[in-house]
C-alpha cells in the first residue's frame, strides 16, 4: 500500500463530506480559525447560496460547488430516485441568475469577511427526498 505523502502547500488538515473531494480546508499558508472549515481548495469555487440563489457573505445560506468541466467530475452525479420503476438521477442543484450551475451539498454555513467557512448545520435534517434512492 502507498503511503500518504502531503503535497507541498496543501497539508490535510480537515475535510467536508463524502460526496465531494476535500472542497473546503484549512491548508498551509493560511491561519487556523478554531471551529472553522477553513478556505475552499485550490480550483474550487465555493460559495454560500441565500433562499433565492445569490451568494453571499456574512449571512447563512446553503453550501454550494460551482458546476465546472473540472468539479462535475469531483462531485457525485445524484441519488438515484424512482417510484415507478424507472430509474433517474437527481443532484441537488440550482441554476442562478448568471446561468451557472451550483452543486448544493446539503449543508448550511457562512463565510465571514476574510473567506473562512463556517458550518452551521444539515439543510436537510429530514431527507427532502422521499421516495427511495440510491447513491451513484
């Protein structure tokens, strides 16, 4: 088995979540905040959606992933999901006003002024999909 050998300038320290690679973390260079998740990692665009999609600073919102050619290839492709039989896949998305699409991980946090997030808790204590589903 090969051993872990960090990447210079990215130290694992911290991840978020299974169905993405390490979107969020605190890496060398930066100062550790206590309790926070960190920065996003290098090439990911992280942001915090409001209610009606726009990111924001400062106040709560949803954790989200903008949908590249690069991160649509690091993030899961749905949960599989069907009542009649047929199978579909669904991720959690949603398209702002600019037309980019944002992979939204369930979770809720803020950004404060220096571009640490913050994890605040589940947007989704009780699942929003209720019918079975499967993960891809």
């Amino acid at each position: 088995m090969a051993k872990y050998v960090p990447r210079p300038g990215y130290e694992f320290l911290t991840s978020l979540q299974t169905e993405t690679i390490l979107i969020c973390g605190n890496f060398d260079g930066f100062p550790i905040r206590q309790g926070s998740m960190g920065k996003p990692s290098p090439g990911i665009d992280l942001a915090i959606l409001n209610g009606i999609g726009e990111s924001v600073v400062g106040e709560e919102g949803e954790i989200a992933v903008l949908i590249t050619p690069m991160s649509q290839n690091l993030i899961f492709r749905g949960y599989r999901q069907g009542s009649d039989g047929n199978m579909k896949v669904v991720r959690p998305e949603r398209t702002d006003k600019q037309g980019q699409r944002w992979y939204l991980t369930g979770d809720r946090g803020y950004i404060d002024k220096d571009g640490y997030f913050w994890f605040v808790g589940r947007d989704d204590d009780v699942n929003a999909l209720t019918l079975p589903q499967t993960f891809c």
